[in-house]
C-alpha cells in the first residue's frame, strides 16, 4: 500500500507540473506579445 500512495503521489506532482507549465506556455505566447511592444515602444 505505501509504494501505491508514493506512485500516485509521485504520478500527481508530475502532472501538476505538467499542467502549469502548459498554462504558463500558453499565457507567455498570448501576453508577451503585447507587454514586449509597449516595452519596445517606450524604449
């Protein structure tokens, strides 16, 4: 039963990270177009 609960504890962090690296890409390739060209803008 322990190495059933470390699986899935080892399986969920994974997938977490997963999850929030997709989110993460995702929300850089639609805000970042629009923060670098006012950034480039006011330099």
């Amino acid at each position: 039963m322990q190495d059933n609960t470390t699986i899935i504890i080892v399986v969920s962090i994974l997938a977490l990270h997963f999850l929030v690296g997709i989110g993460w890409l995702i929300y850089k390739m639609s805000g970042s177009d629009k923060n670098e060209d006012s950034n480039h803008d006011d330099n």
